[in-house]
C-alpha cells in the first residue's frame, strides 16, 4: 500500500513536470512568433523607407534633369539671337 502511494506521488510528479514543460514550449512558441513577427515588420519598414529614398532620388534626379534641359534650352536660344544681332549688324 505504501508502495502504491509513493508511485502515485511518482506519477503525479511527472505528469505535472510534463504539464509544465508543455506550457514552457507553448510560451516559447508565442515568444518565438512574437519576435518574427516584429521581426517581419521591421524588415517591411526598411524595404518601404528604401522604396521611399529611391523615389525621392528619381523625383530629385529628374528635377534636376528638366532643369539643366531647360538651361540649354535656354543658351540655345540666347546664341540664336546673338548670332542673329551679329547678323543684322
């Protein structure tokens, strides 16, 4: 009888150690998620920041495109005359 009492204690005691050990992994996996979790957001912020200093660049890089275009464009027109004041002269 004894005997039986102390294996039920035994069994009592592994089953709560498992009970445990299978909350411990649970925590673990919902830690785990959490952290790829943010882990997946911080990674979509930086590849949405590049996309936004890449469009910058394009809107920058074209500004200053028109704007030298436009200053030649400009020269162009100031020769033309030049050459045709020369001309009248």
């Amino acid at each position: 009888m004894l005997d039986n009492h102390y294996e039920m204690q035994e069994e009592k005691l592994k089953m709560q150690s498992m009970e445990n050990r299978i909350k411990r992994l649970e925590f673990e996996e919902q830690r785990a998620r959490k952290m790829e979790e943010a882990a997946n957001k911080r990674a979509e912020n930086m590849i949405d920041a590049r996309k936004r200093h890449f469009e910058d660049l394009l809107v920058k890089k074209n500004h200053y495109m028109n704007v030298h275009y436009e200053e030649n464009k400009q020269r162009e027109i100031n020769l033309k005359r030049r050459l045709e004041t020369k001309s009248m002269i």
